[in-house]
C-alpha cells in the first residue's frame, strides 16, 4: 500500500472505531443495552482507536512525504482521539456514580452523537479527494456543527428539566445527572474539533 493512502486507511478505521463507541453508548443510553455492556465495548474501542492513533503519529514521523502537513495530521488524529476518549469519560462516570436510567435528553444527545460519527466517517473518507470534493466536505462538516448545536440546546433543556424534577428531591442526584450531559455535550465538541480540522485541511488543500 502506497504511503499517502495508508493514512487514509489509518484515518478511515478510527472513524469506523469511533461510530462502534458511539452506537455503544447510545445502546445504553436508551437502555437498549446491559451498562456494564455497553461501557465495557465503548472502553474496548477506545483502546483500539488509541492504537490508530499512534500509528498515525509513527507512520507521521518515519514519512518523508505526508498527504497534508504534519501539523494538520497531528490535530486530526488527536480530534478523531479525543472524541472517543471523551465517550470513554462519559461511562466512566456513568459506572463511578452507578447511574441506572437515563433522562430523554440524554438518549437524544446520544442519537445526535452516533449521527455526528457517521458524517465524520463520510468526512475522512473525504479526505483524499478535496480538491474534487470539496463542497460535499463543506456541507458534511457544516452538518456536524449543526449537530453540535443541536446538543448544545438538547443540554440546555435537559439541565433545566433535571432541576426541575430533583428540586424537592435528591440534589446529588442532580449533581450526578448535570455531570454525565456535561460529558455528552463534551463529545458532541470534540466532533466539532474534527469538523474544524477538517474544513482547515480543506482549505489548505483547495
């Protein structure tokens, strides 16, 4: 496999890592599955994408020549990593708090994650074609940070119908409720910070 395109390869199974994260957590964030399940792949995944990651910086080191510069390789890999890094926090503190049911925003929220892990699939996959496709890499990287605005909001309800509900009750268990849509809104940033690397590699590609 030529150099340039074993980046591309690299990139491209870390996003499909990402979407596997993100369809787990969602499964237990519409307690379509077991928690402990559900955490246990998301933790899974993040270790095997911590392992493209580093692929990505060593393959960056030993090339003589890289599909884009070195700098924009770099902040890439570390969004794409620090999204699912960011899921692997999500059910940490899931397990830690030992969280049993989720609120309907937060289901949402989930839904909009694994939506903004398939257009960050369709993005890299872009990647080695952005001067041909440069407007369908605009418009997917628009859409994730719609996405992102869209959690922003779905946080914003969600906190205020947590207080709402734990008002006259158990504060810690606003407490623990506010953490995990603050985990949440975290990863719909990090696919932001993908969308951005992206659309500036784009740029700088045009």
């Amino acid at each position: 496999m030529p150099q340039e395109n074993r980046f591309f390869d690299l990139f491209n199974r870390h996003a499909r890592t990402i979407l596997d994260g993100a369809e787990a957590l969602r499964a237990v964030l519409n307690n379509r599955m077991d928690i402990a399940e559900g955490c246990a792949k998301v933790f899974e995944r993040e270790s095997q994408a911590d392992i493209i990651t580093q692929d990505v910086l060593n393959l960056t080191r030993r090339s003589f020549i890289t599909p884009f510069d070195r700098g924009d390789i770099k902040t890439l890999i570390t969004a794409l990593d620090d999204s699912i890094d960011q899921m692997k926090k999500t059910c940490t503190a899931i397990l830690l708090y030992e969280v049993k049911e989720f609120e309907p925003h937060m289901a949402q929220m989930g839904d909009l994650i694994v939506d903004a892990a398939k257009l960050t699939i369709e993005a890299v996959a872009l990647l080695g074609a952005l001067r041909q496709d440069t407007a369908r890499v605009n418009a997917v990287t628009e859409a994730i940070m719609r996405l992102e605005d869209a959690a922003d909001e779905l946080n914003h309800l969600g906190l205020k119908a947590l207080f709402a509900k734990h008002r006259q009750g158990n504060a810690m268990d606003f407490i623990v409720g506010a953490e995990v849509y603050d985990h949440l809104e975290k990863v719909m940033d990090r696919f932001e910070d993908v969308a951005n690397g992206i659309s500036g590699i784009a740029i700088e590609q045009a």
